[in-house]
C-alpha cells in the first residue's frame, strides 16, 4: 500500500516536472528562435523533390538549393547562416506573410493570384508542365491524347487543377499528397502518366533507381516561371533581383542547372531576364 | 468472463474438427500471403535496391530517428499536458455546481466531436495570430495543442468513467465518516479509480502516438510519416519500403508502450484491493461510455 | 461573410464522409464481430491471428494503413475491387476497405469488453442446454454483449466519422480534401475552420446522444 502511494506520487512528481521542463523549453525557444535574428536567413524549399530540393544525408541539394545559397550569399549570408525550412505547396504564402522565412525557393511559379498576396524576384527558371511516362510508352502526342489516360499528381496542385479544368477534363486523375507515391503506380501501370512541371519530372526520371524507366513526354502544357517569393512590399525584391542577374551573367546560373539538370537529359530553357514573366 | 466457458472441453470427434480449421485456416492464410508476396515480386517491390537503404546508417540518422524523435517528442508533451487537464476536466464534470458542471461538459463534448487535424490547423493560425511563437516552433505547438484539447476531452471521460465505475457505497462511506466532498474525491475515489483507468489511459497514449502523424502532411511537422515520405523521394520509389518501415517503428514503439504500462499497472495494482473493476481499453464495464476508443 | 462557400460542394463532400462512414462501419462490424469470434473461439490458431491482427493494426497510424490499400493493393497488386476504371470509385472503395481493416480492431476490443459482461452462469447454461461454440455465441453471448457494448461502440462509431478525413490522402473527395482545397484557394484560413468543426459536430454529436439513448433502453439490467 505505503509503496504504491509512493510510485503514484512521484510518478505524479515527474508529470509535474515534464510539464514545467516543458513550458520552460517553450519559453527559451520563443526568444532564441525569432526570425530574421542577426546573422540568420530562413529560406523556404522543398524537401522532396530531387534535382530542386531535396533533404538528403548529406545535406540540402538541388537547383533551388542553389540558387538560394547563392542569393544569400549576395545578401551576405555565409553558407553556414542560412537556415533551410520545408515550405509545403500550400503553405508557401502563408510562411511569407507570416515572417516564417525570409524568401522562398521552392518551385515556386509566378502567377497573378499569388502576385496578390506575395511579392516576386525573378524568374530564375522557366519550366512547363509536361508528363512523365514509362519509357516504352509513345502513345501521348499531344493533350488531347490525355483525355483517355490515367494521370496521377500532387493533391490540389496547379498541375492538377489544370488537367480538371483546362487539358483534359475526361482523364482520370489520382491525387496524393507526393510525387514520389505517384511513382509507384506509374511503374506498374496502374496510372500513364505523372505530370507536373517538367523541372520537377527530370529530376524524378534522373534518379538511380529510375534510370532508364522514365522519360519526359516533352508537351509543353503551360508556363511556369519560377520567382523567389518575399514579403509583400520587401526590399529584399530589389536586391534578390540583382542576385540573380549576377548569377546569370557570372556563368553560375549555367553551371547549376548543368550539375542539377544534366544527368536528366532535361532540355532546360535558358536563363529567363528578370521580370520576363511568359504567360 | 473467460474464453473456455464458451465451449465444452474438446473430446476427440472436436479436436479433429479443429485440426482441420486450424489446416484451412492456415492454407487460405497461407496463399493469401504467397499472393502478395509473388506479386510485389513481380512488380520489382522487393528489389534489395529499394529496402538496402534501411540496413545502412544514413537512412536512420537522417530521416527516420529526428522523425521518432520529434514524434515521442509531441506525443510525451501531449500526454503530460493533456493527463491533469484531462483529470480536472473529467471531475468538473462530476461537480454538483451546475456552472462547474455545465462548462465542462460543453468543453468535453465540443473537443472530443472535432477531427484533431481541424483542432491542430486552428491552433497553428491562433498562434500565428496572438502569440509570439517562433515559426521553429510552431508546428510542435500547433500538433501539441490540438492533441492536448482533444485527449483531454478523452481522458476526462475516462477519468469520470473511472470514478462512476466504483460502488456507490464507498462514497456513501466517507460522506458518512465525515469527510468534505473534494476529501472524498481525493482520498478515497481516485486512487481506487486511477487503477481502474489504467487500460483505457494506455490506449490513448497509443491513439497519441499515432495522430501526431497527422502533423506531418498538413502542418510541416517533421514527425515519422513525413520524414519517412521524404527518405522515400531521395531513395526513388521505394515509398511502400519507407511506409512499411515506418509502420513497424510504430508498432515497436507502440508495443513498448503498451508493454511498460501494464507491468506498471500491475506493480500499482499488487498488494491493494480496489472495489473499481477495470475498465477495459475500449471502455466496457461502464453504462456512462468513455472515448477511449479508435482514433 | 460566409460568401466564400460559393462554388463549393460543401453538402456533397459531407455526404461522402457520411457514406464513408455508414460503409466502413457496417463492414468493421461484420469483420470485428468475426475477429472477436475467433479470439475467444475454441482454434488456437485463430485465437492467435485475431490477437495478433488486433494488436498491429490498432499500433498503426491509419494515414500508413489507408496508403497501403491505394498505393500496395491498387497500384502495386493492381486490386480495383470491382471499381472498374473509375479512379474515384476505386479510390472511395480502397478508403472503406481500409477503414474497414483499421475499425475492425476496435471493434473487436468493444466487442470483447461486451461479452466480458455476460455472467459465466449464460454460458454455462447454454452450454448444459447442448449448444456447441457457435450457438452459444450466436445465440446467447453475442446478443447480451451487444447491447453491453453499445455504448464503446458509439465512440467507435464516432472515432471512425473523423477518421474518414484521412481518405483525403488518397484523394477521396469527402469534408477535408475539400477544406484542404478551400484554405489553399480562400483567405478565411479560421472560417473556413470553423465551419467544417461545426458540420463534423452536427455529425457526431447527434450520434453520441442517439447511441447514448439506445444504450440505455437495451442494457441488460442485472
């Protein structure tokens, strides 16, 4: 009896004092981690798209990875101060408008939706939307081809709206929450097609496991210019802007897209001048 | 009840009959299986290239154990923060004053009818609106609180559950010895209620531990799931290797919880009698029913 | 204020997580009814897949297991349960079955705790009257912890109305694909919010009572 009340009572102890550990955490947390802190950049990419962000053991990599160090470092940043954060899809406004990051680059298209809630540098990138399909598969010409295929993309993406809306209307489409699960079903024929911007594409078709599986259908179902997102009315606009001219006219620009694009045989459009966005 | 009284014990003529089941059962099991097997086979699922990520250390230390990391991490906050509130909640309940009891039952009842995604969604804008959160911080605050409000709400019906479970003669007993109405709460319901409430509070530990996934897609919250979605994007296709890895570190995790609580269930429970029968995990026993169930 | 629900199914989403929720909960009763036969059934062999079943699924988190219906069955092991070429029809069948695998457990459990509630005595006199483990199940024990088990089987019930909102992971068109959509599309993020809250209450509360009710009027009164 005398034991039990024992164990009950620090067991009650401990609960106390994890909780008070906790909220004690929580409160240091709030003053060391304000953003825009002196000597720190936050920059929002993606986590799980090879070839343009992607989270792997040795670090970040990928042509937005980039680019965004490299923007950075035009800012000042050292490779060292620059904090990367995974910015979901759609989350991307709300993490600038929030202060969550400082720029975001994260396949990231200019479009006048978005241009209402944040502001653009750029572009740094002109992408299509295009379909990946199994090597062997010759059988989508054009996108009127798409109305009897079976097409598989991210959940409530542009890529996926568009087909609803605007490509092909009659085609089956499978959203999931990633590309990567999309992969599976089209390696067993259960979907024809991936389709999303071809930048994204190359760098699936690119990987090891991949190699020799996929290819690009090379339609060029829309434009996608690829813009660096701040804050509304930032000035960091202005000197992003000019960090990536620089990057362009240094050879930079070229150089990334070779290491990043290169093994995908993707045929990259060249580098976009600022403020040419193509509808 | 137990099992064996359902059934006479088996003579002959019975154990055969069961021997023949027992075959059928394994045969149809059986090639249910070799099915799946054969076909992932075939499809090239069990390429040793997609599943030899996981026999080396990059895989681990880079996505899988910051994911188990942040996930216990979430889940123990939960637990602790929820536990109290949950037992304050449930008791209020159980208030004779009525502008006690009302409010908590209004509380109870909102928290436990809303999916907790929508409860962590809300809570990451109230943050981002009224608090200075850091944005690292965030996403562990936004899953935390909705995991809290809903549990809470749980587990104060199963601390009610647990107290009405006990024989109505032991509160009459101690209002009868003298005892005020919060002496009797204390001392003589809730610790005989506690061990009753064991099983339902384990199950909810483990309901915790896997709604923290809920965090991952929606909120960016790098818990297991999310981090087990980008290994597989990294590796190549290899998501349903990363899923069903991913899964098994659930249920070892899982497992180990369940495990731990009912050697300690039965440690508190050794040497005491309490009147309170206990309740099972999905909340039997009692007519007032509990939400310790499926989530 | 509410204009931004134009342009929105918002009845049409809600009426599939309705209909995901009346399928998945007529097959997990079927399924956990079964599963709960054969753990206190008289087959070792049984008894122990129904334990085992119970115990790893109900550790897994329901997001992996409803992945696994889409993604392993239907894209690898190309299983279209009778869906045809409809993707949406296929999809809305994957998540029931899914559903169906995950609740079943917990049905079990409720079902389990039920017939922990019929006196030994019901048993052992059926079991003098002749009937062998099946009738006596049938005929006597499952009956009585039915009506035990009503009241877990209602937060079940109500467990698996919210866990419909995990389709959405594999696209299924119910309540929150179509709030995920709207909060991408629509700037009332806490709106937005708060009416889906209220519809999921509207759902689940009246549930919660109607079930309450029921319970109360057939418990066995020993």
């Amino acid at each position: 009896m005398q034991l039990r009340k024992i164990t009950a009572a620090s067991a009650a102890v401990v609960a106390l004092a994890l909780t008070a550990t906790a909220c004690g955490s929580g409160e240091k947390d709030d003053k060391g981690g304000s953003e825009g802190g002196k000597g720190k950049i936050t920059v929002g990419i993606k986590f799980d798209q090879p070839g343009l962000g992607q989270k792997t053991p040795q670090g970040y990599a990928g042509f937005d990875v980039d680019v965004a160090k490299y923007v950075a470092k035009e800012l000042g940043y050292s490779e060292g101060q620059i904090e990367f954060k995974e910015s979901k899809s759609q989350d991307r406004e709300n993490m600038l408008a929030r202060g969550d990051v400082d720029f975001i680059a994260a396949t990231y298209s200019i479009n006048d939706e978005r241009e209402q809630k944040v502001d653009f540098a750029g572009p740094y990138l002109l992408a299509h939307q295009d379909l990946l399909v199994r090597a062997d598969d010759d059988s989508i010409k054009s996108a009127e081809d798409l109305n009897s295929k079976k097409l598989c993309s991210v959940t409530g993406s542009t890529s996926a709206q568009n087909v609803k809306q605007k490509l092909a209307p009659k085609a089956q489409l499978q959203e999931y929450p990633t590309y990567s699960a999309c992969l599976t079903g089209l390696q067993n024929g259960a979907v024809d097609a991936l389709t999303t911007d071809d930048s994204i594409l190359a760098g699936y078709a690119a990987q090891d496991s991949h190699k020799g599986k996929f290819k690009l259908a090379g339609l060029e179902l829309s434009n996608e210019n690829y813009g660096i997102g701040v804050k509304e009315g930032s000035d960091l606009k202005a000197k992003i802007n000019k960090a990536l001219e620089k990057m362009v006219s240094d050879g930079s620009w070229e150089k990334a897209v070779k290491a990043n694009f290169g093994p995908a045989n993707y045929e990259y459009e060249p580098a976009p001048s600022i403020g040419d966005i193509k509808k | 009840m137990s099992a064996s009284v359902l059934y006479e014990a088996q003579g002959p003529r019975a154990k055969a009959r069961n021997v023949i089941y027992t075959a059928v059962f394994l045969v149809s099991v059986a090639v249910l299986l070799w099915w799946v097997y054969t076909s992932l086979d075939e499809k090239g699922q069990l390429d040793w290239s997609l599943w030899s990520p996981f026999f080396g250390s990059e895989a681990w230390t880079t996505y899988f154990l910051p994911g188990l990391k942040n996930t216990l991490l979430a889940a123990a906050l939960s637990l602790v923060i929820a536990l109290p509130l949950g037992a304050v909640l449930g008791i209020a309940r159980l208030s004779d004053h009525a502008w006690v009891r009302v409010p908590a039952t209004v509380v109870v009842e909102f928290f436990r009818a809303i999916p907790v995604l929508i409860l962590m969604l809300f809570c990451r804008e109230v943050y981002v609106a009224y608090t200075g959160v850091s944005s690292d911080a965030r996403p562990l605050y936004a899953v935390v609180t909705g995991l809290v409000l809903y549990n809470a709400s749980v587990l104060a019906e199963v601390v009610r559950a647990g107290i009405l479970s006990l024989p109505k003669g032991q509160s009459e007993a101690a209002l009868a010895i003298g005892l005020r109405k919060n002496q009797m709460m204390r001392m003589v319901l809730l610790p005989q209620a506690v061990t009753a409430m064991l099983p339902a509070i384990v199950s909810q530990i483990v309901v915790i531990v896997k709604d923290t996934a809920l965090g991952g897609y929606m909120l960016a919250f790098p818990e297991m799931l999310s981090n087990a979605t980008t290994a597989s994007s990294y590796y190549g296709a290899n998501i349903i290797a990363c899923l069903t890895v991913a899964a098994l570190i659930f249920i070892v995790v899982n497992f180990a919880l369940t495990s731990f609580a009912s050697w300690l269930e039965k440690r508190l429970r050794r040497g005491k009698k309490s009147t309170g029968v206990p309740l099972a995990p999905d909340g039997g026993v009692d007519q007032s029913g509990f939400g310790a169930a499926a989530n | 204020m509410f204009d931004f629900l134009e342009g929105y199914d918002l009845l049409g989403a809600f009426w599939a997580t309705v209909q995901l929720t009346v399928y998945s909960a007529i097959g997990s009763l079927i399924w956990g009814t079964l599963l709960a036969g054969m753990r206190v059934g008289p087959v070792p062999l049984m008894r122990a897949f129904g334990t085992a079943y119970v115990n790893l699924v109900r550790n897994i988190p329901l997001t992996v297991i409803i992945l696994f219906s889409s993604l392993g069955l239907n894209q690898t092991l190309g299983v279209k349960l009778g869906g045809g070429e409809d993707f949406d029809t296929i999809n809305f069948r994957l998540a029931v079955l899914g559903l169906i695998l995950y609740t079943s457990a917990f049905v079990c459990e409720a079902l389990r705790s039920g017939i922990n509630t019929v006196p030994l005595g019901q048993a052992e006199a059926a079991r003098a009257l002749g009937l062998n483990f099946g009738q006596v199940l049938r005929l006597i024990v499952l009956p009585q912890a039915f009506r035990a088990a009503v009241n877990p089987l209602a937060n079940v019930l109500i467990a698996l109305t919210k866990n419909t909102t995990v389709a959405a992971v594999i696209g299924v068109a119910e309540a929150s694909l179509l709030m995920n959509e709207m909060i991408e599309n629509e700037a009332q993020l806490v709106l937005i919010g708060a009416v889906f809250a209220f519809g999921f209450v509207c759902l689940t509360l009246p549930t919660g009572v109607l079930m309450g009710l029921l319970g109360k009027k057939v418990a066995v009164k020993r």
